[in-house]
C-alpha cells in the first residue's frame, strides 16, 4: 500500500508548497502538482500521471477536496472509479476518507458544500460585478493614459510627432501610444 499525493495550484504564480508539506505529512510517498491548471478542466496532465500510477491498495491523498476537482459530480465519479479500483482516497484538511459507510456519506456530504461554497463564491463576484458596473465602473487594470494624454497624444501625432516621441513626452510606452490612436482610428457602430 502506497500513499500517493496530488496537489493543484490553480495560477502559475501561486505556490503549492503548502499542499506539499501537509501530504508530505501525511505520509505520502510521492506528489503528483499541477501547476496553472483550475479545477474546472477536467483534463489535468499531473492527475491523470497520478491516476495512471495508482494500483490497487493505493491511497490517493489531496489536500483539501476541492483540489481533487470543484464539481460534486466530477470529484464523486473520480472518487468511484478509485473505489471500483480498490483504490483508497483521504482528504487531509477534511478528515474526509472512503473507509467504511461512513467515511462515503461524509465525503458525498463535504463534496456538495465544496460545490456550494464555490457556486455561491461565482455568485457574489458576478453581483459585484453587476453592482460596480451600474455605478460606471470597470474592472481590470487602471489605464495608463487618461482622455486628456489620449487627446494630447492625437494632436502631437496630427503635427506629424512619431509614437516614439509621444510615448516619451506622455511618461507611457510606445505600445500605450499605439494602442490609443488605433482606437481612435476604429470607426463606431
């Protein structure tokens, strides 16, 4: 019997080191991670390594469930193809493991309100968003050239000053520069 550990961070920038030293703590004999690949692909390169490697009597352990997968359904049907396998699962976080009937019910349990929490997470950002949006405000990055650089900027150019130039007297780079007089030069529907 072997524990074997799978790990998802879902940005290329986050660090899954956390996960790791928890399934290291564990027990765990080896750690598959995915790095920059969410939970809602299905299709994820380490878990499907880490599927493969599993053989009967193996433990596949996580560190919390919503690494497994944030779909109840998915994560449930993962959870019974290990099962029909003879392959364990634990969660370490949750406590959560298929031993016994009980272990089962719990996990069917703890996997619905990972669902719920994710689903009501959605639903607050896309409120907010709404809510912002009606009040005139967008998200994303700040623009670096405001309407009045912007205007500035097509006057200099009007006068025959290269992007290059511009970009220099605006403090911004030449693709700022381009990128508004191309969308000045876009005409309106």
């Amino acid at each position: 019997m072997a524990l074997i550990g799978y790990a998802r961070v879902s940005t290329a920038d986050q660090d899954p080191q956390l996960q790791l030293d928890a399934l290291g703590a564990a027990g765990c004999n080896r750690v598959f991670t995915d790095h920059g690949v969410s939970g809602v692909k299905s299709q994820r390169p380490e878990l499907d390594r880490c599927l493969d490697h599993l053989r009967d009597g193996d433990v596949l352990v996580v560190w919390k469930l919503d690494r497994l997968g944030r779909n109840t359904i998915h994560v449930l049907q993962l959870i019974e193809k290990l099962t029909e396998r003879g392959i364990g699962f634990r969660s370490v976080t949750e406590g959560l493991h298929t031993d016994g009937p009980m272990g089962k019910a719990m996990l069917t349990v703890m996997a619905a309100f990972a669902q719920l929490e994710r689903d009501t997470m959605i639903e607050r950002t896309r409120a907010g968003l709404a809510v912002a949006a009606a009040n005139g405000r967008k998200g994303g990055r700040p623009r670096k050239v405001g309407d009045v650089d912007a205007a500035k900027a097509r006057d200099l150019r009007a006068k025959g000053i290269t992007a290059p130039d511009i970009a220099k007297m605006l403090g911004c780079s030449r693709a700022t520069v381009y990128r508004y007089l191309a969308a000045d030069a876009q005409p309106e529907t």
